[in-house]
C-alpha cells in the first residue's frame, strides 16, 4: 500500500515536470526510464529508487532536496522558476555567465519598454 507521501511526491514530479513544459515521454528520457515508470510514480503508485532519485532530480534541474520540501506558500511556481535558472546558470562557465547577464540585462530592457508600449 502506497502513503499520502507517495501521492504527494507523485504529485510533486508532475507538477515540476509541466513547469519545464516536459511530456511523460520526455521525462522518461532524460531520466532512462520507462514511460510507465513516471507515470506509476505521478500518480503516487511507485516511489523511485535511492538510485533513481538522482536522475529525477538531473532530469528536472532542481536540487534533491527540493523534491522533499514542504511546501508552505502559494509561490511554488516561482520557486521552480527560479531553481531552474540558478541551476543552468550553474552549469555555465565564466565566460558564459558573463553572456548570460547581458543577455538577461537586454531582456529586461526590452520587457520594460514593451510594458510602456501596451
């Protein structure tokens, strides 16, 4: 028999997983698994592996941890936003975060005069 934890968790996966616009399919690729597989674990009837949480995580581009988090605010989406920033920032060389900034600087550039524009 499967606990709360399990849907709960299930639930989490599914939700990180649609915030990155991924399908099952997808998912299932990144991780080496199969599509049954994350879908057994979405709908809280299988709970991953010691071995597989990691490839979960990877997969998603969140810390471990934050697939145990508790989560106590209505601002989960942000924070997955933002997890999934840091951790691409993370995974760039120096020379490529530099890029990134004035990339980021340009952008925000342009979203605020084309809020002035609307």
């Amino acid at each position: 028999m499967k606990t709360d934890f399990s849907k709960e968790f299930g639930k989490k996966v599914k939700r990180y997983r649609k915030e990155l616009n991924l399908t099952v399919e997808e998912l299932a690729e990144r991780m080496e698994v199969s599509v049954s597989h994350i879908f057994e674990v979405e709908s809280g009837r299988r709970f991953l592996s010691v071995n597989t949480l990691p490839r979960l995580s990877k997969a998603l581009n969140i810390p471990l941890t934050a697939l145990f988090e508790i989560e106590t605010s209505g601002k989960d989406t942000d924070t997955i936003l933002d997890k999934e920033i840091i951790g691409l920032i993370k995974s760039c060389s120096k020379k490529q975060k530099r890029y990134m900034i004035e990339l980021l600087r340009n952008a925000m550039k342009l979203i605020s005069s084309d809020k002035g524009t609307k």
